[in-house]
C-alpha cells in the first residue's frame, strides 16, 4: 500500500521515550515500519514501553543524559540512525524574581546541553546515515512566554536556535534538522506544574478551539518530520497551537 510517510527500514532513536510524547512518537514509529532506540533516566518505564512496541530489533539504553559516561556508551553501542528525535526535557515554575543558578542549570543541562553532547557523539561516531531526520521538542512557549515559564522558554529559545545550526553545518550530508513548537499538551509533565489548580486548567483549555493537544498530535508531527515526505524541509519550526493564535 502506498504510504509516502512509511518508516519502513528507519532507526529512529527517541529520548524520553518511557512516557508522554517519546512513548507515542516511539508506539506509533514502530507500527509504520520503525525500528526503535529507546532512551530514558527511567529504566522501570523502558522495559513497560519495549512489548508495546511493534516489529523487531527495538533496543533500549537506561540512563542520565546529562552524564558523560552515559552519553559515551551511547555513542559506541547505538546502531546506525536515519532519525533522531531529541524528546527529553524538564520544565520549572520559578517566577523571575525567585530564580537561582541552579534552576537555570538543570533546565538547561536536561533542555539543551544534553542534547547537543549526545549529538556530539553520535556525529563524532558516525552513527547518523545520509539523508537523516533530527527532530527537536522545542515549545510555542519560546514566543509566547507565560509568568513563571522564563526559564523554559529561554531553553526553548535556544533549543530553536540550535537547531538551525545544526540544519545550516549538517545540509552537505542531507541530513535535515527541524523543531516541533506544541503549546498545550496533556503529558505526565503537566503534573509537575503543581501550583496549578483544575479551574486554572479549565480556563487554559477554554482557550484552543480544538481543546489540548495529546501526545499523539506530537507524535504524528515527528513521524512526518521523519519520513521522506519532508525530505525537503530543514531549518524549520512546526508550531502546533490548537488554534489558540487565530
């Protein structure tokens, strides 16, 4: 059957992939053809998400990205891979007033500087073919910034930035870099947003026409940017609002 958006013969590896956006992205990847290199601090996750997973030849790796020792192993025991998508991330409520060095290092060692270092090695490893897909998790809160989020949405910021370096010193071997910009999603990192009420959640959702997003839009978003239908596409931000901008 034609499917111009198959990943019939890709590797894809996704961090983040025991839960939310990585854990679909990872599901729906492997149900269109994909073979699965699962990355997440959550091993426990890991070995729930590895059956849930279509076809065969799925790997998973347990560990801190932010850890160079673990970044190392990954580099040298990773397979050949024609995507990567960079889902892990970590958010924070701290209102300007109230932010510390620290909250801004763990937002961005987790947001930005693991990623790049991961693909450092595996660039470095030689790990990523011809003609591959890095898929960024950036956030439309980069732009629209809302009290308490400044620290995230400066990762995110950067995560942007980044991107397009990577898409500009990358464009020679076709490989394509990109980002997913969603606003509202329903993942388990809603849960870390602890000082808000279920009131404030139903006031947030009255604003998109289309309701929140789920993990699955994202997914859907990524598997495009994976596929061959986007081969021409690089440098580019995807944003996903639910209509809320109109």
């Amino acid at each position: 059957m034609y499917n111009p958006y198959s990943l019939e013969g890709k590797t894809i590896l996704i961090t983040g992939a025991a839960s939310g956006i990585g854990k679909a992205t990872s599901i729906e990847s492997s149900k269109l053809g994909a073979k699965i290199v699962a990355v997440d601090l959550n091993a426990e996750g890991l070995e729930k998400l590895m059956p849930q997973l279509e076809g065969e030849g799925h790997l998973s790796f347990a560990g801190n990205l932010c850890h160079e020792d673990f970044l190392k192993v990954l580099g040298e025991n990773a397979p050949a891979l024609d995507g990567v998508f960079l889902c892990a991330g970590v958010s924070d409520t701290t209102l300007v007033k109230f932010i510390t060095e620290e909250k801004i290092q763990r937002v961005f060692d987790v947001n930005l500087t693991a990623p790049i270092m991961m693909l450092k090695q595996l660039l470095v490893k030689k790990k990523i073919n011809k003609g591959g897909s890095l898929v960024w998790m950036s956030s439309y809160g980069a732009e629209k910034v809302e009290p308490g989020l400044g620290i995230y949405a400066a990762s995110k910021s950067a995560v942007n930035g980044i991107m397009r370096a990577y898409a500009k010193e990358l464009v020679s071997r076709k490989i394509r870099s990109n980002s997913i910009m969603p606003m509202m999603i329903r993942t388990e990192l809603l849960s870390t947003l602890n000082n808000i009420s279920d009131k404030d959640w139903e006031k947030q959702e009255a604003m998109y026409p289309l309701g929140f997003g789920n993990p699955l839009d994202v997914a859907y978003a990524a598997i495009y940017l994976f596929s061959d239908a986007s081969r021409w596409i690089t440098g580019t931000q995807i944003r996903m609002d639910g209509g809320s901008n109109l």
